[in-house]
C-alpha cells in the first residue's frame, strides 16, 4: 500500500501546517507561515472536492 497520498492528502499535513502557521504569527516569520499554507494545500484542495453540504 502506498502512503504518500495519505501524508500529503491527510490529517498530517494539515496539523503540520497549521502549526507552522501558529509559530510563523507567534514568531512574527512569514517565512513559517507561507511554508505552513503551502504544506496544508493538498489538504484544502481535497476538501474542495467534498459535495456541497459539506464544503
């Protein structure tokens, strides 16, 4: 069984990113913050594909 889609599709990468996005705001970097949105996109992007109830 590959994994890959469900590290990059998964909960994994939206708590990784959520938490670089709350560490870029605490330490004041854009850099962690931009890295944080980039990683939690697959995520968002497979959310976008939910029927619309539940967008």
């Amino acid at each position: 069984m590959q994994y890959w889609p469900l590290i990059i599709f998964g909960w994994p990468s939206a708590i990784t990113g959520l938490t670089l996005q709350v560490a870029g705001v605490a330490w004041r970097n854009a850099g962690l913050s931009v890295s944080g949105a980039i990683i939690s996109l697959g995520f968002c992007s497979y959310l976008l594909l939910s029927p619309p109830p539940f967008r």
